[in-house]
C-alpha cells in the first residue's frame, strides 16, 4: 500500500553550515593572517558551559512525585546537543589556550549558545559586568559575531603577544 507522504524534502545541503564549521574556517584564515604563530582551534567539549550551583534537597518518601510523560517526547538523549570550545593557542608555548568562548547547538545548528570569556563580552557590550550568554539565531549573525569578538581589543592584544613571544623564543614560555 502507498501512503501520499510528503516527498518534497531537500537533499542539496550546499548552504548548510554548522557554527563549528564557520569558527574552523575562521580558525584557518587567522592561522593564515598569523602566519601560524597563532592558531585557532575548535574542540568538542562534554562539560557544562555555563556557571552553575548544586543544591542537594531530600524528598523524603511520603512526597508524590509526578512524572510528566512529555518529557520523554520530542528530541531526547545527549546526541542532540552537540557543545565545542573555540579558543587560540600557539604552537610555541606548549600548554597554553586562551579560551574565547563555548558554543552549543541542537541539530540544527541554530540557535546557537555561545557563552563568551566575561571581557569579551564587556568590550562588545561597553559596559564592565555584562551579559556573556548569546542565543544567536542564524548563521548570518553567528558569523558577524564571531569577527566581532576576533576583531576586539583584549583578542588582537592576546593575539598580538603570542605573537611576540612566540617570535622572540623566549625559553621560560615555551
């Protein structure tokens, strides 16, 4: 028997990019600009990305609970989400990243999470204290947020003193 299903469906996947595609792409222009004395890297990443508290809390056993069956509806299990870390590093001096930022994403790919190191983010937003976590809603701005934070004072600054120090060779760094 033959169902009348949608067929409809686009298998040309030319435009689709993932942010941790675009961030590898990024990654490689500024190992071209730095001529690779600093690197830029994107790593899977299986931790929390944002700050959290734990609080311990005894339900004792005359408490009801209800289980809502909805939340075993819909998109379940850890493969959903997929969670990298973007940080540059230098080839030079072995053990050292400066994080920028995590990001984390559904299948999709967007939204995407990003949560920025707190400077970057007091730069973008001009003001001490502020927000760090992004919900980025497409591609477009994904990119443009990503030159942005590239293109900040505290990253040119950390970029430009790798550069130095990988340069100059200086034995207790490296």
């Amino acid at each position: 028997m033959s169902y009348n299903l949608n067929t409809e469906y686009e298998f040309n996947n030319e435009n689709f990019e993932t942010p941790d595609l675009i961030l590898e792409d990024i990654c490689k222009q500024l190992n071209n600009i730095t001529k690779s004395f600093v690197q830029g890297n994107v790593k899977k990443f299986d931790g929390q990305i944002e700050s959290y508290s734990m609080l311990s809390i005894d339900t004792g056993l005359n408490n009801m609970l209800k289980v809502n069956i909805q939340d075993e509806l819909g998109e379940v299990g850890d493969k959903a989400v997929l969670r990298y870390e973007f940080f540059i590093s230098a080839p030079q001096i072995k053990n050292y990243k400066y994080r920028i930022m995590f990001l984390e994403y559904g299948i999709t790919g967007y939204p995407v999470k990003i949560v920025l190191e707190q400077g970057i983010a007091d730069e973008l937003n001009d003001k001490e204290n502020s927000g760090y976590v992004y919900e980025i809603e497409t591609k477009q701005e994904f990119e443009d947020i990503v030159v942005r934070i590239i293109n900040t004072k505290k990253i040119r600054k950390i970029i430009q003193d790798l550069i130095n120090i990988s340069g100059k060779g200086l034995k207790e760094y490296i």
